[in-house]
C-alpha cells in the first residue's frame, strides 16, 4: 500500500512509518473510548437536544417526531449498553496479557542482572523455572483469545496490526477510502464500464475509450512516470462531459469530491497563468499557493476536470504540457507537484455544431470533422499529449428517457429522507422526457422540466401540509397533464393537484 499510495517519500521508511502509526492508533484505543461507542453517544446527545427543542411544539407532526426520538434514543443507549459491557471483558483481556508479558520482560532483565553478576543459581532459576511458567500462561491466554474470535462478533479492542489497520493510516492520508483499498485492482478495472453506463447515457464509445485508457495504466503498460490518463472530451452540451468525470471521480477515489474542477475561462489572459501554479516571489500572493498545484498537492488521488479548455489563454497550455508529459508541475514557491495520480479530463465545445449537423454520419466521419476543428485551435504539441480525444455524440429520445428515470432516482431518495416516497407510471415518465428532450441543449433541459413539472407543484403540497411522512406520492397522466396523488398508510388514494 506505501508503494502504490505514497509516492513522495521512498521505502523502507514510508512502510516502517505505517506500521508504527497503525500501532500507535492500536495503543490509544485500548487507553481510550472506541469510536464506535463516541458515535454512538454523540448521536445521543445530539437526539436528546433536539428532543428538548421539539417538546415545545404541540403539533401532530413534532408529537410523532416526539415518539421518533424517544423510540431512537432508547434504542442507541441499549446498544451503547451492550458496547459497554463487552468492552469491559475485552479489557480484561487484554490487561492479563499485557500483565503477562511485562512479567516475562522483568525475568529477562532479572536473567541479564545476574548473567552480569555470575550468579549462575538465579539464571538457572529464571531460565528453566520462572520464565518457562509465564511463556505457557501467555500461550494459553492467547489461544483463549483466538477461539473466542472464531465466529464472534468484531472486536472493539484491537491487539495486532493487519492489512485493514494500514488501510486506515493511507486512507487519511490520501483520502481513497479503505474498502477500495482492500478490494482488488483487477475487479475494480474489470467492470469499470459497468459502473460509469449506470451514470452517463448514451456515450457508449467515451466510456469505452476512458475505460481503456485506465485499464493500461493500471495495468503497468502505459509510461509510469505519466498521469493515469489525460484526455479531451468534446462535445455539445449537455450530452454528459461532466458527468462522465464526476462518475469517473466516484469510481477511482470512491467519492466525486477527489474531482477538482477549473473553469478555464477564467483564464483568458496571459498574467492569469500564475493563478494556476501560484505567483512568482516577489509578487503579491506568493504565500497562497497556485490554484490547481495546491489542490492537487493536498489530494494528489484526484480527477482534475479543465471545463471549457479552449477558452484558455494559449500560455496556460504551456504550463499543462509538463504534468501530461512527465506527471509533475512546479510551482510558484518551486515545490514539485506530483500529477502522476491523477486524471486529467479537458472538456471543449469545438466542433459542437459539426457534431449535431452530421449526427446521421458515419461517427467516424464526425470525429475527422471535428479534429480538423481541434488542430486549428491547438497547438500540436498540446495534441500529440493527450492519451485520447473523445467525441461525444447528440442524445436522441430515448436517452433522455433514461437519463429522466436517474434524476427521478435522485428525487425519490431527498423523498425518503423526510419518510416519503415517489411513484412514477410510464406514462407520466414518457411526458417529462417529451418535455424535457431538446437536441440541442442536451440532458440540461430534463432537469428544468422535473423542477417545474415535479419540484415546484411537490414543494407546494408539502408546505400546504397536502402531503408528509409515510404517505407515498403517485405521478400519473390525466387528461394530457401530470396528476399527483397522495396514499397514506391509513387512507385511500386522494387526488391532490394536477400540473
């Protein structure tokens, strides 16, 4: 994990210092509170506070809340209960064999004493008497401890440093989260595809070539000391150039904040290059760092999105030729920053119109028209660095009609949060991607449709107490228009509004 996670410090000091971090955290926790159980008492608290400001409410609503929370704290102070006993126990155990070995370690240091001393009777004694006895009694506790790990519940007190416990030190460090640590490699990069089609719709030939262009990094084929790829998505918009890098971001580093995103536009003039590797000294704002070198050196696991590139000044892709070519960049300060962990994605909208106006060509044919566009614009040195250009196409009816069933999704799961939930029929589904469909705007028009068609009538039945927790909200076609429908679990259906 050191050799593949930490790449600015060099073995075997990086590993030495992982296992005695992972060891020192083991230490505290035995002479401490374990976390769970400092959850567990938070949460607690915080429910005992809100319950003290919701006493005060006498409407039906807070009385049910009421009961929630009665209900929520009886029930994490049992389970804090039983945490605490089995603490305790552990505890115990833990005592008698440290007892053990420090009694072991002051009849070594007796044996050295006397070894010093000559006196060759309290050696023999120590040796073939004493410490024999201590070792057995540390054999027998620890195999005690073992057969009870067999099939019991986790511990809260760890003894031993593993491969989780190291996990956990990198994780902070890098901020990868520790199951896609534990979990292999050749499994992630396998069903790579799988998982970013759940996301982006209809762009079959970008995933396809994004998935390919990781596979070889990973797979140690392509030039270590380069970034895991680097490439430019092009496109009109809305067609989900964004998303795939969001959803790329969620599938390499486990959560869409590792994503950092620029907005090149911002960096339309020439002086403006020092915003992004930090002004030179002498200059004010030295000390504050550059924009994308101080981001990337704080979370140097990251994708790092460019939106809008060709907007740039043609200086900044001076600056970019170092981190695609050799995966480093140095800064204002002159720290070297390490890209080689990172992928870089540049979004474009050159050549957008070609692209819709030859939506019926061969896609061949469009990305040759494209790139025409592309070396017009680029230098080719800036090209001839890039891993991959990838063009991505128009969406047509039926992509939107999927992309509406993943934003819906989105909506059903804010809905749960405050106990409700969301049924849509196929009719009611067909109309909002009708609605929201628009060759040339993309998948950003569906999202206005759900909030005018959906959020906004939503919102309103909400705040007109129409509608709250436990009932389930039906959206079907009436008469040509979108008709909501509340069911409770103690009434039948009530129509409630129409759109």
């Amino acid at each position: 994990l050191s050799h593949r996670y930490i790449s600015d410090r060099f073995l075997p000091d990086k590993a030495i210092d992982l296992i005695d971090e992972a060891a020192s955290e083991i230490k505290i926790e035995i002479d401490s509170k374990p976390e769970v159980m400092d959850r567990l008492e938070r949460r607690i608290i915080q429910l005992k506070i809100e319950r003290e400001a919701v006493k005060k409410e006498k409407d039906e609503a807070s009385l049910r809340r009421l009961g929630l929370i009665d209900e929520e704290i009886a029930r994490l102070e049992r389970e804090y209960n039983d945490f605490e006993e089995i603490l305790k126990a552990e505890k115990a155990k833990v005592q008698g064999t440290t007892h053990i070995k420090e009694a072991i370690e002051r009849v070594r240091q007796q044996m050295d004493e006397a070894t010093r001393q000559s006196n060759w009777q309290q050696v023999s004694e120590l040796q073939y008497g004493k410490l024999p006895e201590l070792e057995l009694a540390l054999k027998q506790a620890e195999d005690v401890t073992a057969r009870e790990a067999i099939g019991a519940r986790p511990k809260l007190l760890r003894t031993q440093v593993g491969a989780e416990e190291i996990a956990e030190v990198v994780s902070r460090a890098t901020g990868i989260p520790v199951s896609r640590m534990m979990q292999g490699e050749r499994d992630k990069l396998l069903h790579i595809e799988d998982e970013l089609h759940r996301r982006v719709i209809g762009q079959d030939e970008a995933i396809s070539a994004v998935s390919d262009a990781i596979r070889r990094s990973r797979a140690g084929l392509s030039d270590p000391n380069r970034p895991y790829g680097s490439f430019m998505f092009l496109g009109p918009t809305g067609v989900g150039k964004t998303e795939l890098c969001k959803a790329l971001a969620a599938f390499l580093f486990d959560t869409e904040e590792s994503m950092i995103r620029i907005d090149m536009s911002e960096f339309m003039e020439k002086h403006s290059v020092a915003r992004l590797i930090g002004a030179p000294p002498g200059y004010v704002g030295y000390d504050e760092g550059g924009y994308l070198t101080e981001a990337v050196r704080r979370r140097p696991y990251s994708v790092i999105l460019l939106d809008e590139v060709e907007k740039a000044h043609p200086d900044v892709f001076n600056v970019l030729l170092q981190a695609l070519d050799d995966g480093r960049m140095t800064d204002g300060q002159g720290r070297t920053v390490d890209f080689k962990n990172t992928v870089i994605v540049m979004t474009s909208n050159l050549g957008s119109h070609k692209i819709q106006s030859m939506e019926s060509d061969d896609p061949g044919v469009i990305k040759l028209a494209v790139m025409a566009e592309v070396r017009n614009h680029f230098r080719p040195e800036f090209i001839n660095r890039i891993d991959e250009i990838v063009v991505f196409h128009a969406l047509d009816e039926k992509n939107i009609g999927a992309i509406a069933k993943i934003q819906l999704r989105h909506l059903e799961l804010r809905l749960a949060k405050m106990e409700m939930a969301l049924e849509v029929s196929e009719q009611a589904l067909q109309k909002i991607a009708e609605a929201g469909y628009d060759p040339v705007y993309g998948a950003r028009p569906l999202k206005r449709a759900i909030q005018q068609q959906i959020e906004n009538p939503l919102s309103k039945l909400i705040l007109q107490g129409k509608l709250g927790p436990k009932d389930v909200l039906s959206i079907d076609v009436q008469n040509g228009a979108l008709a909501f429908s509340a069911v409770s679990a103690t009434t039948a259906p009530v129509d409630i509004a129409k759109s």
